[in-house]
C-alpha cells in the first residue's frame, strides 16, 4: 500500500488529502501538521472590524481525517531526508513513498526578535482573538500596521470600523518600506485604496519600517515616536525553517523550485506558498485558489504515478484578486475586468463563505455577516 505523506493542512495539502481519500485506491495517507485546526485565514481581518466570530474560521483536523480516511499527525516537521525517502519530526521519522510539501508561509520578522516578541501577528484564529482581546481590555490609542500589503491594508480597515461601531477615536497608521503600498499591483488600484484609506483617516507612511519596540512605544524610521501603541505586524512571510534548510533550489521569497508537474523529484510535490511556480517569467503569487487547485492536481498525478501514466502539467489561471476593504470600497481584477465598491465586496465574502469548510461554519460565518459585518 503506497504511503503518502502531506505536510501542512492548509487549503493545498487538505485538499490534495481529500481529494486522494476520495480516489478509487488503496492508498495510506498521513497529514501532519504542528496545529490542530484548520484556519481559514483569508477571513481573520474581518474578525476585528464585522464581528465573524473566529470559532467560525477554524476546523478541527483530526476530525477532518477521521471524516474522510486520512489519519493526522500533530507533530512539527524538523526536516526531510529525499534519498531515504523520510521526514523527520519531533516525535521521530516516518517513511514515504510519495511526499507533498504544504506547508505554507508564516510570518516573517527579518530576524528582528525585539518587535517578535512586542508585535501581534494574524496566522491563525488565536492570533486573532489575542488581538480582539487587546482591544477590548486594554486603552491603545494609536494602532500601527507593518505592512502595505493586502493583509495590512484588511488590518487597517478592519481597526477603524471596529472603533466607528464603538464610537471612539483612535490613530491608525500603516508603515510601509517600499515606495507605495499594494507592491506590484496596478497603479488605478493603489491609487483608489489609498484615496480610501484617506476617507477612513489612516495614515499611510511609505519607504518607513517599525525600528523598535519598547512596551507600548514604537519607534518609526524619519517619523515621530509613538506612545501606547499596538503594532500589527504583516510585513512579509516565509516558509517554514525546514524548508529553508533544505537541499533543494529556491527562489528569493526561499519558495521550492519545481517542475511543471509541481515535483522536485520523482517522489515529492510542493504546492502553495511552499512553491515557487513559473507563471508568465514570474513565481505565481500566494493565494487560496492556486493552493487547491495545486493539491488537487497533486493528488490526481500522485495516482498516475502509482499507476505509471504520464503526469498532467500544472497550467495556472488567474481568476483574479480582490482587495477587501471593511468599509465596503473595495477593489480588484475578476475575470480580466477591474471591479470597485461593493460588487467586489460582494464576491470575495462569497467565496470566502464557499471556500470555509463545514456547514455549521457557513451557516455561522454568514449569520454573524448579516448581523453587522456587511455594512
């Protein structure tokens, strides 16, 4: 019975994981992953601003695995060894016959432990209730967020309706070290979000970095000292440390190199933010639809393999990207057509809604949207 083992229950490895558990094959198939929740990140902003309750974002694994014949492993993967076909983790080795690296991306701190251990962060459902927490009990008034990307930007208007619903000031600020905000994105896009950040009184301060932090007091590169403050921080991921440490090609973002049939060798897969996948002379950028369709055709060539039929090339198609801001002016690219206001409000909660796994989550995710969250 070939053995499969899927590293990460993130959106790619579980849905490589149940697509192999639904195939017509004898087939041993482990997932491991150091949490024991599947949390569906694209929604942890809204947590803050619209009230979704994170209860409602996050999916126990092991039942997952019982639900759907796949056994879970909560153990951290320390390293993998590719000749002997092993990986290693803190409770011992496990030998494969097929291995599929999904373990996705985590926050980067650029090896700064200062703001590590002052700053919150957004990986998870109890990140998020930490920081629901810090607001609810302690008296903040000045929130920055490192970071000008989509997740900074969520943040950011997250906070400032969370305290227009309770009638309160406060000072929002995003620091931001390139040049604008929204990386590569198009101009008419960063140009609409920050007249929209401007509508919401949120500073945006760019080619600034957070220096340090002491307490409550942060300090930002050419601006002033700021004083009883909270720093979000959403300045950049990266892959896990063993993927870094391992003997295997990587792009800069520290991404797997692999062919287009997603393998680094004959016996192991990377999908999602693990991978650096050429698209269009670029590495594809991280996003949920990518990493499921990536898991799912993982799991069909891993079945081809077994049987010795020629693997299907990964071809991606961009659907698109949505820039939700909590205030309902959000805007994106679906379908080749750029989108404002509230259409692509609209359809990135759809999808979110769609893509959360278990019915009472839906039903919990949307009722708490119609409550409040929407408007």
């Amino acid at each position: 019975m070939p053995k499969i083992i899927i590293i990460g229950a993130g959106f790619g490895g579980l849905s490589c994981a149940l697509e192999l558990s639904h195939a017509d094959c004898n087939l041993e198939i482990i997932v491991i992953d150091k949490k024991e929740t599947f949390d569906f990140l694209p929604s942890l902003p809204d947590t803050l601003g619209r009230g979704i309750n994170p209860q409602f974002l996050a999916s126990n694994i092991e039942a997952i695995a019982k639900e759907n014949g796949f056994e879970f492993i909560k153990e951290e993967v320390l390293s993998v060894d590719f000749s002997k076909k092993e990986i290693y983790t803190n409770n011992g080795k496990i030998g494969y016959d097929y291995l599929v690296i999904a373990s996705g991306s985590e926050t980067n701190f650029y090896g700064n432990d200062n703001i590590k251990n002052f700053a919150y962060t957004l990986d998870n459902v109890d990140d998020a209730k930490k920081i629901i927490s810090a607001l609810k009990e302690k008296s903040f008034d000045k929130f920055i967020i490192s970071g000008g990307g989509y997740t900074g930007i969520e943040v950011a208007t997250n906070l400032r309706r969370f305290f227009y619903k309770k009638k309160k000031e406060a000072k929002i600020i995003i620091v931001e070290k390139s040049k604008s905000i929204l990386g590569p994105l198009p101009e008419w896009m960063k140009n609409y979000t920050r007249k929209n950040l401007a509508r919401l009184d949120i500073e945006v301060f760019t080619q600034s970095a957070i220096t340090r932090i002491e307490g409550s007091t942060v300090y930002v590169s050419g601006q002033e000292v700021f004083d009883n403050a909270l720093v979000v921080w959403a300045a950049g991921v990266k892959t896990a440390k063993f993927i870094q440490e391992l003997n295997a090609e990587k792009n800069t973002q520290g991404r797997l190199m692999v062919d287009n049939n997603l393998r680094l060798n004959d016996n192991c897969f990377a999908i999602g933010d693990a991978a650096d996948v050429n698209y269009k002379g670029n590495y594809l950028r991280m996003a949920v639809q990518f990493a499921i369709v990536q898991g799912n055709l993982t799991a069909k060539n891993i079945i081809r393999s077994i049987k010795h039929r020629k693997l299907v090339e990964h071809k991606p198609i961009d659907l698109g990207y949505i820039i939700p801001m909590a205030n309902n002016y959000s805007c994106g690219n679906v379908f080749g057509v750029n989108l404002k206001g509230k259409l692509p409000t609209l359809l990135h909660f759809s999808m979110c809604i769609y893509r959360t796994y278990g019915f009472k989550n839906k039903i919990g995710f949307l009722g708490d949207l119609l409550k409040g969250g929407a408007r």
